[in-house]
C-alpha cells in the first residue's frame, strides 16, 4: 500500500514512516520544509512539500495514496490564540483529506488524544471532549469517523498525553523542558493525578495495525501505561536533572494548565485484544532514566 502521512518528520511521524516502510509498505510524507524533505528522504519516503495549511498539497498526497495517515499537529502552546489556530488549521486539513477520499473506501487513520472520565480510566467507547482547549481536535475527529459512512474506512488512534522515546517527547518532555528551564521539577496540587503514556515505537505498531485492519468509524487507544502519577515523572526528572521537585502554580503551563491538572488514566484492553497489539519498549518512568542532566 501507497501511504501519505503527514507529520511524518516528528516524533510519532518518523517512527510510523520507519514502521510502514519495514512492513512493504511505501511512504510520502508532507514536508514543510527543505530540512523536512531531506529527512524525509533519509528515511526512505517521498516528500511532498507543502504544510499543514497548504491544502492543495495535502489533497495532493491523499489523491496519490491508497490510504492517509494524519499525524501532524502545530505544537505552539504558547497562549490560547495560538493553540486555537494550530486545532483550526488542524481541523481544516482533516477536513480536506476526508473529502479527497470520500467514496474510496482506503483507510484514514487519524489522531486525538485519549479522553478523561471522572474516576476511572476512559476507555476507547467514551467519547472525546468537544469544548475545552482542544475540543476543536475532538469535533475533528468526530467527523472523520463520521466519514465511515461516506465510503472512507476511517479510524481513530487516540495518544496519551506522552508519546516518549529516549526520555523525552508528550508532556513529560514539556514538563522535562520547564525544569530545565526554571531550575524546578514541578507538578500541579499534590501531584497524585494521573497521565498515560506510550512509548513512540509501540505507537508506530499501533498505527499501522489501524491502517491495515481497523474496521470503518473504530476508535483505538495506543496506551501503554494507564496512568503514572505527575509527582512520579517529576520525581524522575528531578532527580536526573539535579534540581528540586516541587508543587508550582497552574500558570506555570500556560493554556495546558487546566489539561495538566488533570486525572486521566486510560485503558488499551479492547485494543489489544481486538488488533494485537502489545507494547513492548520501556515504559515512561524507565524512559525518563535517559534524561541528560
């Protein structure tokens, strides 16, 4: 099969490029720039320049694909306006590979992240937030879903909020990046709230399975780690990065407070039972020991 992904260069991107391509597949991959289109090529893919925003590029590399894998997402979450923006141009590139492939039936895999439900781990029935900062994510992949019915085999791969590989990558890299930054390990409250985690090449595996196999409108989770306490990775993190760990204030994490403070474990069992898939890398706080302090 012929696949387009786009977010192909980052840190889930490159591994489920490297996953397609050592299972026969072959690979084109959305690249925004001249560096992304060399890597790109380095991993063995055809770049298609464009971005996100560049619609007629992204049409373009859906129209020559036997299927699409969406993956990219603009990573500014530096105030509220700009997180709106990147789930807007999101949604709209979403929006452009659902029509391009309306009434194909060739698989759409596209990406959310896992839901949060009061006092127990969400699992792949419940539904994703539609208001909230990334509510707009979750309209998104509703509709795509809805797509099943329009002769797409759509599905879903909802990621834990950290998505690690060699100690960093998810929110425990952001959070990993503000200690570095401010000389503190922080956490939010007392800490106990729990995250998710998978390691990028189980994630990879994940990806590929829903290509091949995901029935239409099916949502999956590539969760590994049902959910490590936020004082735990901090602990981890401090202790690699030489600096105290301590309860900081939600600001700290600008628009991402309201998600870090958060409880939202969250389970893969039909997942696994239903597609296969087992992850086998190092869990997130065994991750975190390759932190370079």
């Amino acid at each position: 099969m012929h696949v387009f992904v786009t977010g192909g260069t980052g840190l889930i991107g490159s591994a489920v490029v490297a996953e397609l391509l050592t299972h026969g597949h072959t690979v084109s991959a959305l690249a925004r720039s001249a560096a992304s289109a060399d890597a790109v090529e380095a991993a063995g893919a055809t770049p298609v320049r464009g971005s996100l925003a560049d619609l007629d590029a992204v049409r373009a590399g859906a129209a020559a694909a036997d299927g699409v894998i969406h993956l990219a997402f603009g990573n500014d979450f530096s105030s509220p306006e700009a997180l709106a923006r990147a789930v807007a141009e999101e949604s709209a590139a979403v929006a452009a590979l659902g029509a391009e492939l309306t009434g194909s039936d060739r698989p759409f895999v596209t990406v959310s992240g896992t839901p949060w439900v009061p006092g127990r781990a969400s699992t792949e029935d419940d539904p994703l937030p539609l208001d909230g900062p990334v509510g707009g994510r979750g309209r998104s992949v509703n509709a795509t879903l809805a797509l099943a019915a329009r002769g797409v085999r759509s599905s879903a791969v909802r990621m834990p909020r950290t998505v690690h590989h060699h100690g960093d990558g998810g929110f425990a890299g952001l959070l990993t990046g503000i200690a570095r930054r401010t000389g503190v390990s922080g956490y939010l409250g007392d800490g106990s709230q729990r995250w998710p985690a998978v390691h990028a090449l189980d994630a990879a595996v994940l990806f590929r399975l829903a290509l091949e196999q995901a029935p239409p409108g099916t949502a999956w989770h590539a969760v590994a780690d049902e959910g490590d306490a936020v004082r735990d990775i901090a602990e981890v993190i401090g202790r690699r990065l030489g600096v105290p760990v301590e309860a900081v204030p939600e600001q700290t994490y600008g628009p991402l407070g309201p998600i870090f403070a958060t409880d939202q474990p969250s389970s893969s069992a039909h997942t696994r039972a239903t597609l296969r898939w087992k992850p086998v890398h190092p869990s997130l706080l065994e991750d975190l020991e390759n932190i370079r302090p």
